[in-house]
C-alpha cells in the first residue's frame, strides 16, 4: 500500500505542474491588457494617460519575457507567496482566506440540500418504478438538471421579493458567527446549487436501486418474509449507495469550483465572486492562483478517492 | 446510523433551512410607508455652468466653415425636444431627526483603501462619507463652489497662486490634529505620485500646479502658469484629503494600501466595518466639524452586483437608495414606480462625458475626412436616443451642453447631424451625408466596407449604427469583443470605428481635453492632434473671463465638429433612486459629483 501511495503522490506533482503551465498559458493568451483594465477602471470611468499605462505595465513585470513571468509565479509559489492583486494591491492569501471559508459553507449547504433532495426521491422513484410518482421525481430532476443554477436562483429571488417582500440581509455573517443571518443568506442559495445538483444524485440513486434490487441477495431476503421497508432499507440502498457516495464527492468537488454565478446573485461574498471580479478586470494573479486552487482540490478528491479505492480493492494498489 | 435517520436528518436539515430562511425577523416586513414627500420639482436647467455669455450669432458656424460641408438652413426643431431633466427635489418641511441607517448600493466595492488611488464612483461615493473636500460644490444648491475644509481661498491677480484657509480645529476621526500641513502634503502626494504608484484622480492637480505649501492654516499651490479651471480642478469631487501621518506610513511603505483600521478623515462618518465585496459600513462622526451633523447614525453600503438582485433589493425596501452609476433601465424603473407608487422618487441625473464612435483617422479610409464628416452629420442622434436611451439621452457633444458658455443645447442642436436628436432623421442632413460620400467615390454601388468595434453591453448603439450607415453607402461590419479584448485593440489603434463611453471628472471644458482629446490623453487612442486645437487649447486654458475663454473653446469645437474623430451620439442620463423617507437630499446635476450625506436624514423609515 505504501508503494501505491507514493506512485500515485508522484503523479499528482505532474499534474499540478502541468495545471500551473496551463493555467498560466492561457491567460496569456485571453485578449485584454490587465494595465489597461485597472486604469481604466470597474465602471470604465477611469482617467490616465499614456505614461501612466507605460509605468504601470512595468510595475505588473508585463514586459518581461513570458518564461521569466512563468518562473517568477512558480517561485512565488514554492515559497508559498500567492502574490498581490493587481486591482487593490492585498494580498492573494488574505483573500482566499475570507473568500475560502465562504465558498465551503455554501458548497457544504448546497451539497446537504442535494442530498436531501436527491437521494430519498431516487430511492422512492426506483421503488416504485414506472408510477406517476416515478414520473413526476424523475421530471422534477430532469427539470434540475435542464435549468441553468443563474436562473434558479433569479427564480428564486424574484418569487421571494415580489411575493414575498422579502430579501436576504445585508452583510455576510459566518455559520459559526451568526448562524439565523448565515442561514438567511446561505440558505436559499443552497437550495438553488442543490435543486441544480440534485438531478444527477437522484438518476444515479434510482438506476443504482433498480439494479440492486435486481440482486439474489435482495430476492433472498424478501423470500425470508422480511418486510419491503426493511428489504429496501437495510440491503438494497445500503449496496446502491457506494456509486452514489462516489458521485456526491466529485460533486461537492464540483460545487466548490461551481458557485460562481450563485454568489453573484445572492451576493454572497466567496471565491466564485472573486474570479468573476478579477476575469473583469484581468486580476491575473488572482485568477490563476484561484484556478490553480480549484484544480489542486480536483487533484486531491481524485487522488484521495483512488487511495480509497486502492484501499478497498486490494487489485488496483497491485496493478 | 438507519437509513430512515439519515433521510430525517437530511430532510430535516433542507426543512429547517427553507424555514429559517423565511422566519426572519427583521427582514419580512418593507419600510413602513412614510408620509410621501412631494413629487419632483419641475426640472430645472444645470445651474453649474456661470453666468452665460452672449450667445454666438450663427450656430452652425461650425457647419459652415467645414468647406466640404454642404450649407443648408437648419430645420426648426419639433416639439419633441428633449429637455435637461436635471434638478432637485422639494424638501420636507419638518425639522430634521436624527438617527436611522442609509443603505445605499452599488456593483462593486470600492477596493481601494487609499482613496487616492480610487478610481471609480463607488470609491468617491463612500469616501466623500469620510475624508473632507478642500472645496466642494455645495451639496444643497448644487451650483455654487463652497469650502468644506477650506474657509477662504483667494488667487493672485496673476493666477499663479492659490492660497485657502484651513478650518481651525479639524481633528480626526482617530483623534489627530489635522491641518494646512495634511492639506499640502496631499497636494504633494497628487503631483509626485510617492514610488511610481498612480494615484489617478490627481491628473487636473497634475497638469496644472507646481506644489503645495504650507504656513500655519493657510496652504499655498502655486501654478507655473494661469489655468482657469484650477478652482474647479481642486473642487472636483475627487479630490479629497487625507491625514498627512498615515500617508507617509503608507508612501515610507512602498505606496501600499491602507488596512481598514488605518482609513482616517476629517469626514461626516468614520470607517466601522468593511466586510470586501459585501458591505461595509460607516458611523457617525461625532466630532464633525459641521455643528449639529450628521443626522444619521450609520451609511451602508451593499454591493450588489448582480442587476436583477439589486431591483429586488430595493424594491423590498433592503436598500433604500440606488446610487446614479449603478442605474436602472428605464422600464424597471417604471416597473418600481407602478409597484410602489410615490414611496419612492426618481430622478434622472446628468452623465456629462461623451459617448460615441472613435473614427480611426489614421487608416483608410477613414483617413478621408469627408467620411467622417458624413458620418458625423448622417447619423439619427434621435433613434439612437430611443432604442438606446428609452429617450431620456443626452446629445454628446464636443463639450456637453452643460457649458452653455460654450455652446448650449440649443445652439447644438441647430448642426447638421446633431439636429436630428431633438426632430429625428433631417433628410437634407442625410443628403449632405450622401454627398460627402459621393464626393469621397463612394455610391450605393460600391459601398465603402469598414468596420465598428463594439462591446456586448445592452446599450447596442452598433445595433442602431449598421442601418444608419447603410443609407449613405457605409456597410459597417459590427466587430464584438470583450472589455479587455477592445482596450487591447485600442491601445494598438487596430480599428477602424470604435464604440466608447467616458465620463468627466469635473465641471469643465479642461475636464475633455485630458479625458480624451489632449495627446496625454490614454483614451485618444488614434493619436489624433491638431496645431490649431493645440494652440486653442493653450490660449483658452489661462482665461480667466468667461466669454474670451468660451470665444475660444467654440473655435475648439468647431475644430473638433470639421474634422471629426470623435463622432458623438448621446450620453445616457442615469437614472438615481431613493425611498422617499430619505430627506435632505439633493441630487447632483453630473454623475462624478459630491456625495456627502451629513445633510441627509431618515423621516419614517423602519
């Protein structure tokens, strides 16, 4: 096992390299001068001239070669120095700690409002495979999977205020700080990434049960006259669940890379919201850490569910 | 744990959350409905321009001394003229109270900590709240130049120096004594830029004065030759003061930006809580020089940026007012109006700038003037105003028509191609264009085939160009690109037309020279100059009288209207909101104006 875990630690260094290569190279290549987009500012109503263009692009090292851009970045990286905004001059780890934590609460709520959602309708849906209840769950996940997170949440936020007259506070407080005001502003988003997500947890969870409740094993129990709740409770989601806890990791992977377009909505102030900042104002150090952060988690749910698996399976570590 | 207490707990937990969510206690309920202040006063004209001039005896001069122009006699406007919409609100009667929140929003933060590095609106909105002017446009008249800081300033019959009197006593938020030596050293800091960081809103401070000094309360800026809109350059909302000693900790430390707890001011509100890219929030200064304010004991401001959140912020009463940046379209304010009534007031808000199509001038075939003037005098300023502007747009002219001292309105809207805002297409306008272009070898046959560079904003004013074009033989391909992407092209003056839209700093002339038609200037992005308009601008900008100055700046625009480059339509007027239990104030006549609210107070709200 320990020969596996390094074989497989090593090939995560490549790929974060090659993460950092990617990364790097492609915001070379977007159109758009970051000199450029901070002078002339958020709202385009920025003033400057020439000289301070010139000045300002040899402050940000954009004239130096991109080999010597690249190199800087990584050892910055290496000393663990994430570097400083172009746009307000703070540094990238003061950021990413107020924006992280914010951004996992609302994966973390999102992911427990698709789960709560996802998996008992899955259940229900292959139990009673075919029924109008079946087809009115199964819609109601096509209908999650088929509408885009942004207009859920516009959705939601237009029936709340016109409605109901009613609009999250102002302000973001943590869970652990104030959790009813938290609650209030994080809940119906995560109700939003939820109903988004809930789709694919649920259509796994009933193909999942449809199979499992094909199985011998399922058959046998029932033939011991054990009752159906107990049939379906005890064996036959406790087996269907392992895919679907597999797909719930990639998923919350997913969440915390995907809130983008939520936090802006419900103004929810986390990493998502930042990207989108600096994406608009050409914030390249910020957007390349941020991605490489987004990619490193991808990185490290993928290596730690191939450890599990090797883990579990003792042919995969030998192979 | 059983299968059946993982689903309760899940369930429980999206039951609990949904409720929670709903159970609020002080979020439910909008503002209750306070007593309704009296609609707006009828609109009045901008009252920043000084006393008027006589008004030049042939409007279209310019027109006419444009040799390939062809003379025709203006079409009188129709009754459909639009009006400058610019004005204030009645105010209550009532004693004002003390006490209450203002929440105000906008888009984005204001990122800067350091307002001399600001550069955008929300930046001067917030920290108008907390550092002082030197001078300020009064915020009640919202004409006249009042001091804020200063008490008195004089200048010397040669125009070279300046001299204001520092208010005696200012002491900061934090407890430091604050003074002329504060107010030099930030006049310094605008000119020399410590450690090459740009600071840029000094630009004004910069092209125009040499330093600051300071003797006892009185601070000197001296100027190495007159310029006429220095008072105006220093009053500029922009320019606001901040303690001498954090800035030298700051500038001792490579410029960096302050830290929440270092912002300090002689301001209204003093810096409580800034949570970055969600709110922050200001509390009353109670040691405000100004006696007896402010009157509220907290400013907000949330940040918003998504569009549709921000309508529903303010229409639950979450927010009670809508900065004039951050402006609605038109039609959702009349959406508000009908849902809500005289419980809230808008206004529209004069954004003076210019706002048009950069014609490349140094590349064909645009380098033909004659197309350009065509272009300049074909186009339907009028339809653009209502598809764009929903017909509340102002004409962008050379220089704004809020410089009547200039040209007015009036007077502009007699040219050829800027007529047809107030009446719609002018056919004999259409035909000159036609001509010119004829004149140039182009015809319905062969059309000249060029292209406009454009954003993806939802003002598609290229929308409207492409068929306008059309009828006098330009088929324009439109050339989308982002923000960054367009800049990018900009800068290497690889385009032929381009769309773009920049505000003004401050209430004159000199505010266009360097915003866009100077040679400094970062936005003349076809490098564009003109020894005539080189030499103008030199004599206009140490005149002290009005009307030689205006003589001279009409030859400008003239010059500017002969050989187009900068092809103006329409600036947007911007729509600025607020729930009528906000009283005292008065909004500003141009968008980049002062924001303090010591005067403003809460009547009713819950």
């Amino acid at each position: 096992m320990g020969a596996y875990i390094i074989r497989r630690v090593f090939t995560f260094i490549p790929s974060a390299i090659g993460v950092t290569l990617i990364i790097f190279v492609i915001m070379r290549i977007v159109p758009g001068d970051p000199a450029l987009m901070i002078l002339s500012g958020h709202d385009g109503e920025g003033t400057y001239t020439q000289e301070d263009y010139l000045l300002l692009r040899s402050q940000m090292g954009l004239d130096d070669p991109l080999p010597t851009q690249y190199l800087r970045w990584m050892g910055e990286l290496a000393r663990l120095d994430l570097g400083v905004s172009l746009e307000d001059d703070r540094p990238i780890s003061q950021i990413f700690n107020e924006r992280f934590p914010v951004t996992v609460q609302l994966a973390i709520l999102g992911f427990i409002s698709a789960c709560a959602m996802g998996i008992p309708i899955g259940i229900i849906s292959a139990v009673k495979q075919d029924s109008i209840v079946d087809y009115i769950f199964r819609s109601i996940a096509i209908f999650g999977l088929a509408m885009p997170t942004f207009f859920v949440g516009l959705i939601v936020i237009l029936i709340l205020s016109v409605y109901f007259n009613w609009f999250p506070p102002i302000g973001f407080a943590n869970l652990w700080e104030d959790p009813l005001k938290s609650i209030q502003q994080l809940g119906w988003p995560a109700l939003a990434l939820g109903f988004s997500v809930n789709g694919t947890m649920m259509r796994m969870m009933r193909a999942q049960m449809l199979e499992v409740i094909q199985e011998d094993y399922v058959r046998t129990a029932r033939s011991k006259g054990l009752p159906e709740r107990v049939v379906i409770n005890r064996h036959a989601v406790k087996n269907a669940m392992l895919p679907v806890i597999t797909l719930a990791g990639t998923l919350l992977g997913g969440l915390l890379g995907g809130t983008v377009v939520i936090e802006m909505i419900f103004n929810i102030p986390g990493m998502g919201r930042a990207l989108i900042d600096a994406i608009y104002v050409r914030d390249i150090p910020i957007i390349q850490t941020f991605i490489l952060i987004i990619a490193l988690i991808y990185l490290f749910l993928n290596l730690l569910i191939d450890l599990t698996y090797g883990w579990l399976n003792p042919r995969i570590r030998l192979n | 744990m059983g299968f059946k207490r993982i689903i309760a707990v899940l369930s429980a937990s999206v039951l609990s959350t949904a409720l929670v969510a709903c159970a609020s206690s002080d979020a439910a309920e909008a503002p209750a409905q306070p007593a309704a202040a009296a609609p707006a006063a009828a609109a009045a004209q901008a009252a920043q321009a000084p006393s008027a001039p006589e008004q030049p005896a042939a409007p279209a001069a310019a027109a006419a001394a444009a040799a390939p122009v062809a003379q025709s006699a203006p079409v009188a406007p129709t009754p459909q003229k639009i009006e400058l919409r610019v004005g204030t609100v009645e105010q209550s009667t009532k004693t004002a109270e003390y006490g209450g929140t203002l929440v105000q929003m906008d888009t984005n933060d204001p990122a800067y900590k350091d307002h001399h590095k600001g550069r955008t609106i929300t930046n001067l909105i917030v920290f108008s709240n907390i550092h002082g002017n030197l001078l300020h446009t009064d915020t009640q008249t919202r004409s006249e130049i009042v001091g804020d800081i200063a008490t008195d300033w004089e200048v010397s019959s040669d125009g070279l120096k300046y001299t204001f009197d520092i208010r005696e006593g200012l002491v900061t938020h934090q407890g430091h004594d604050f003074g002329a030596s504060d107010v030099a050293y930030n006049v310094n800091r605008l000119l020399t830029q410590p450690n090459d960081k740009p600071l840029p809103r000094g630009g004004c401070l910069r092209a125009a004065a040499d330093g600051a000094t300071a003797t006892g309360q009185s601070v000197e800026i001296t100027l190495p030759s007159p310029v006429s809109s220095f008072i105006q350059c220093i009053s500029m909302a922009y320019m606001l003061f901040q303690p001498q000693g954090i800035l030298e900790t700051v500038d001792a430390d490579g410029s960096r930006d302050m830290t929440t707890e270092e912002v300090d001011g002689v301001g209204p509100f003093v810096m409580d809580k800034w949570e970055v890219d969600s709110m922050l929030s200001l509390k009353k200064n109670a040691n405000y020089y100004k006696e007896g304010k402010p009157y509220l004991d907290e400013y907000q401001l949330a940040v918003l940026p998504d569009a549709s959140t921000r309508i529903a912020a303010f229409r639950t009463g979450r927010v009670d007012m809508v900065p004039p940046f951050t402006t609605p379209k038109k039609p959702e304010v009349d959406a508000m109006k009908e849902a809500l009534g005289d419980k809230v007031t808008f206004q529209q808000i004069l954004a003076p700038g210019w706002r048009g199509f950069i014609a490349n001038q140094n590349v064909a075939p645009l380098d033909d003037v004659r197309v350009r003037q065509a272009i300049n005098i074909g186009l339907d300023r009028y339809e653009f105003n209502q598809l764009n502007f929903d017909g509340i747009g102002f004409l962008s002219a050379p220089y704004l028509g809020m410089f009547d001292w200039v040209y007015s309105f009036d007077e502009y809207f007699t040219w050829p191609g800027y007529r047809s805002v107030v009446s719609g297409q002018v056919e004999e306008d259409l035909a000159t264009a036609q001509s010119l272009m004829k004149e140039a070898g182009y015809g319905p046959d062969n059309p000249l085939v060029t292209t406009v560079n454009c954003g993806t904003n939802v003002n598609d004013e290229c929308a409207v160009l492409k068929p306008q074009l059309a009828e006098f033989y330009i088929d324009v391909e439109i050339i989308r690109k982002d923000r960054g992407a367009r800049l990018t092209d900009a800068n290497n003056m690889d385009f032929e037309l381009w769309h773009e839209s920049k505000g003004i700093e401050y209430g004159d002339p000199d505010a266009y020279h360097s915003l866009l038609y100077l040679p400094t200037s970062g936005i003349n992005y076809t490098d564009w100059e003109n020894a005539d308009f080189s030499a103008g601008y030199d004599a206009q900008k140490g005149l002290l009288d009005l009307t030689e100055r205006g003589a001279a700046l009409r030859d400008m625009a003239d010059i500017l209207y002969n050989d187009p480059v900068w092809i103006g339509v329409l600036r947007p007027s911007l729509n600025h909101g607020w729930w009528s239990y906000v009283n005292g104030y008065v909004p500003p006549n141009f968008h980049q104006a002062t924001y303090k609210y010591d005067h403003v107070w809460l009547d009713g709200k819950n």
